[in-house]
C-alpha cells in the first residue's frame, strides 16, 4: 500500500468520484492486445485487486471488469460495498474498516481500547457476510524495540485472534516498507511478522505479503516467501520502483514469484495493487494479471 496514495485513494472513495466508463476504457488495443483481452485465465492462481488503485472508477464497474477478466475479488473493501461484490459474484478477499489507520496499530498500547472496539464489530459482519480474511497492522515503531513491539501485538492481538478463531475469521497483518513509503512502521520484515505469527499460536493471525513493500526493506522475495509462507495469507503486487505497472521496466519478474507462491501450495488470493499509469487503467489490469498467471 502506498501511504499517500492510498489515503487520498480511500478519502474519495467515501465521498463518491466520478464514474467512467468501463467499455469506453477497453476500447482501444496496441498490435496483439485483442487476442490478450481473449485469453481465459488459468486457474491456477486466485487473482484479485485492490479497490484503492482505482477510485476514479465505480464499485460498480469494477466489479463488472473484474468479472470479465476473471478475477476473484476486490480487496479492501468494506461491509458498504460488499453488496456490489455480491451481486457479480466476487470475493472480499481482503476486508478492511476496522484499523485506525496505517500508524497506529496493535504494536502500540495506547491504541488498544480503540483496536478492540473495532474489531470486535467488525469480526462479526466479516463471518457474516461469508468473507474470511481482515487487515490489521502494527503501527509506527515510535521508538520500541522488536521485543517491545511483538509484545504489545500479542497483548492487544490475542482477544481478537481468539474471537477471530470462533468466527472462523483471519486476522491478517501486512507487511509495509519502512524505507520509502511508512517511515517508522514496525513490522517491516518477514521474519518480525513470522515471529509475531509463532508466538500467537493460532492459524487465524497471518501476514499480508506486499511484493513491493518487501522488495524495498529487504528483497530476496522467493527465498523469503518460501521459507515463511506458512504464515503467509494473501500477497500484494506492485512495480518497484514506484508501485508502478507490472511490466517490463519493473526490477521484479513476476512470473518467477507467482510460480514459487504456487510451488508453496498457496491457496489464498493474490491481488494486484500496482497504480496504473497508462488511461486504459483496465486494459493495463488485464495485462499484469495475466503476467503473473502462471
């Protein structure tokens, strides 16, 4: 998630942004693009997307060319949309509204009483609706060590985890670049994230994978994602440098991680959370799905 961008994002999805035009946005085509747009997917892999990375698009018709070009889900959405999702067949695959924001997370105790409240509403309407996965966070570091900071999660996480366990909910912290885009973010590391994993003990606490965030703060991205993914629910993608498209300018090859994601036997949701630059922001969204189809 990009820190600026994704909060400017979500602002304009709650106040409403202007609709355009999902067949007016597919309409043109480079040489060979007409028989990409044909491709059926795999099967393989569960794609989804995130809902920030095009907020000058309806709900609505995001979902309608999602539907179209097979992907599963929308990620980061909450109970307000879920209906629209409902209606063309999609997954919430990552469900967001209970956190305060991206800096003041369960690492921090102060923020306790709050988290709690929260999720303790939120859990609920997630089982509810039939979703699975909830995103949480561990906040800004604001000086604490490692130990500090897993101790404070496991404190403020347990009592959610275990209402999670009886929802059959997932609570799902992600992994964010500390270098770049969330100075001072505390689990900015696999291995910090595994560890907080290991000592809450429960299959429904697991780690949010951003490709992009990890290829800042510490990259060797297959060896990390085979080594920790037990603990790993659900990935992010994202161009680097930049979060932007999945193309050929990117240093990251992402057939290479898709396939090691598969080879780890991940069953959950890979959503693409890159910003499009190009004006066909869905043409370019069907292209980097199919790049990572493999």
């Amino acid at each position: 998630m990009a820190a600026t961008n994704r909060r400017s994002a979500i602002k304009n999805l709650l106040a409403g942004t202007a609709a355009i035009s999902t067949a007016g946005m597919l309409s043109s085509f480079k040489p060979g693009e007409k028989e990409l747009m044909a491709d059926k997917l795999k099967g393989n892999i569960n794609h989804a997307v995130c809902r920030w990375c095009y907020g000058d698009i309806s709900v609505e018709q995001l979902c309608a060319a999602a539907k179209d070009i097979g992907i599963k889900g929308i990620d980061l959405v909450g109970p307000e949309d879920w209906p629209t999702l409902k209606k063309y067949g999609l997954f919430s695959s990552m469900c967001n509204g209970a956190e305060i924001n991206l800096t003041d997370g369960f690492g921090d105790m102060q923020f306790h009483a709050q988290l709690h409240k929260q999720y303790s509403a939120m859990i609920p309407k997630v089982a509810a609706a039939g979703y699975k996965n909830l995103i949480c966070f561990s906040g800004s570091r604001r000086g604490k060590t490692d130990e500090e900071g897993w101790k404070n999660c496991v404190e403020g996480l347990k009592p959610m985890v275990k209402l999670a366990e009886q929802h059959n909910v997932v609570l799902v912290m992600e992994l964010l670049n500390s270098k770049i885009d969330h100075k001072d973010y505390q689990c900015n590391h696999t291995a910090w994230g595994a560890e907080l994993c290991k000592r809450l003990g429960s299959e429904n606490f697991k780690l949010l994978y951003d490709i992009y965030h990890m290829q800042i703060d510490e990259g060797d991205v297959i060896r990390n994602i085979r080594e920790h993914h037990q603990y790993i629910a659900h990935y992010h993608t994202g161009g680097v440098p930049g979060r932007n498209e999945i193309d050929e300018t990117q240093e990251l090859f992402y057939p290479a991680i898709m396939r090691a994601v598969l080879e780890v036997g991940h069953k959950g949701f890979v959503a693409q959370e890159f910003i499009p630059k190009q004006k066909d922001k869905l043409l370019s969204l069907r292209k980097a799905v199919h790049i990572c189809d493999v």
